[in-house]
C-alpha cells in the first residue's frame, strides 16, 4: 500500500466527509440534503459534508446555500465550467479532510444510511463501494430495461479488462480511507462517467484492498444519461485506462 502524509492528525480529522457533485440540481436536491443531515445528526461521530456545484445553470447554488445556513457542517464548492461528475467528486474529496471520505449521488439513489452496512467492515479495506448486483433484492426501483442491459453488458468488459470480480463499479456509493484518497485521487484523469472504473483500477494498481457490499438502490426516471452515447464514450475510457495499466502509469506515478 502506498504511504502518504495526511495533512491533520486523526484526532483534528472528522471521523466522516460526504462528498456530493451536483449539476442542475435545484429540483431534486433537498430530497438528498434533508435524509442526509437527518442521518447524520443521530451520529455520535464528527462529520462534515460537502457539496461541490459543478458548473450548475440553474439554483443549485442559491438551494445549496439556503440549506447550509441550517446546516453547518455544509461546505459548498463551486466551479465553472461543468467538469463532469468524476471532475466534481475528485476536487470534493480531495479538499474535504475526513477519516474517511463517502461519496454518493445528488438524485440519494442510494441512501447515505446505507453507510451503516460499511461501518462493520472498515477495518477490511481501504476502498469499500456500494454494489446493487450482489443481492437480488438491492434494487428497489429498476432501471429502463435498455440501461439494465446496458449496465450489465458494460460491467462484463470492465471485468474482463480490468477489474475481475467487481460486478458493480458504477453504483455512485463508495466509501476510501483518507490514505486511499490522497493516493488515489490525484492520480485519476477521468472526469466523466467512466472515472469509478479508473478510480477502482488505480486503488488496485497501488495495492488497496477493495471490500464490496450490497446496498439498496432506487432508480431516478429523471437521469440524464445518454446511453447510446455514454456506452462509446465508457468503452473508449476502457481502452485509456487498461493502456496507462499496461504501461504501468498508476504503479509508477508518485503523488507529489
């Protein structure tokens, strides 16, 4: 495993850092904030989450905002333009400053109290992340059947490139050590929808242990994914990714 400074002792740290990338979510974001900060204030550990606004056009910002004046232990980022959803959870988890640091979707697809299903195991890994496929009845709402077929055809190849025995990279519910991060992180160059895939290959390039767990999962109609154009643009990253893996990129790169 990699070594690496972390910049604050344990006891200055939070024991938990939530990382949320939001692009135009005005209409659905207090559905993730309001679960989120009620979680969180049963807690009897230290906390902090962190919204990064990735270039949003609409009143993401002001919704943000408003809430945070409720909510302390929000801190919102803002940059512009848009970076992607991979170029908006890397500047989150790398300026948040948790033990460990959660990153989950905007539209809570899955629930930020799924968490307590990691908490048992963080002695087993660096990385943990969320898997709807381990159990059959970890999806509440389903998906379209194009994206459900989609999903799992894209999940084949990336088993068969990279990742052997990961039957979910892509569930946005996934759980590193701040160790993992500050090696990880600045490390990926991905920032679109592919960068879970790089994530997860470079944790297992430098040597983290990787724990995946089953959570529940609920389908958002209101996605804005394009499949067809998403699938050739995942594909392609496959190829990028499993190059940097033969030329030994991740392995031999140091976080400086």
């Amino acid at each position: 495993m990699r070594i690496v400074d972390i910049p604050a002792t344990l006891e200055q740290m939070p024991f938990l850092s939530v990382i949320i990338p939001a692009y135009n979510e005005e209409r659905r974001l207090l559905k993730t904030l309001n679960p989120v900060r009620e979680y969180l204030l049963r807690q009897d550990f230290d906390y902090e989450v962190v919204l990064v606004n990735d270039g949003s056009k609409d009143g993401t910002q002001r919704v943000a905002e408003e809430f945070a004046k409720t909510f302390p232990a929000l801190k919102v980022l803002t940059h512009s333009p848009n970076r992607g959803k991979g170029g908006a959870v890397k500047r989150g988890m790398l300026e948040s400053t948790g033990q460990w640091r959660l990153f989950m979707d905007a539209d809570n697809s899955t629930p930020l109290a799924e968490l307590d299903k990691f908490l048992p195991h963080l002695s087993e890994a660096d990385v943990l992340i969320g898997s709807r496929y381990l159990k059959k009845d970890s999806i509440k709402i389903k998906q379209p059947w194009k994206r459900r077929v989609g999903s799992r055809g894209f999940n084949f190849f990336v088993q068969q490139m990279l990742l052997p025995g990961i039957v979910d990279t892509q569930c946005g519910f996934k759980l590193f050590s701040a160790a993992a991060t500050e090696a990880i992180f600045p490390l990926q160059s991905l920032q679109r929808w592919s960068f879970d895939v790089e994530l997860l290959t470079i944790a297992n390039q430098l040597g983290f242990r990787i724990l995946e767990i089953p959570v529940d999962w609920y389908d958002d109609s209101s996605s804005r994914l394009n499949a067809t154009r998403t699938a050739t643009s995942l594909m392609r990253d496959l190829r990028k990714i499993r190059r940097k893996v033969k030329g030994k990129e991740y392995a031999q790169a140091r976080v400086k």
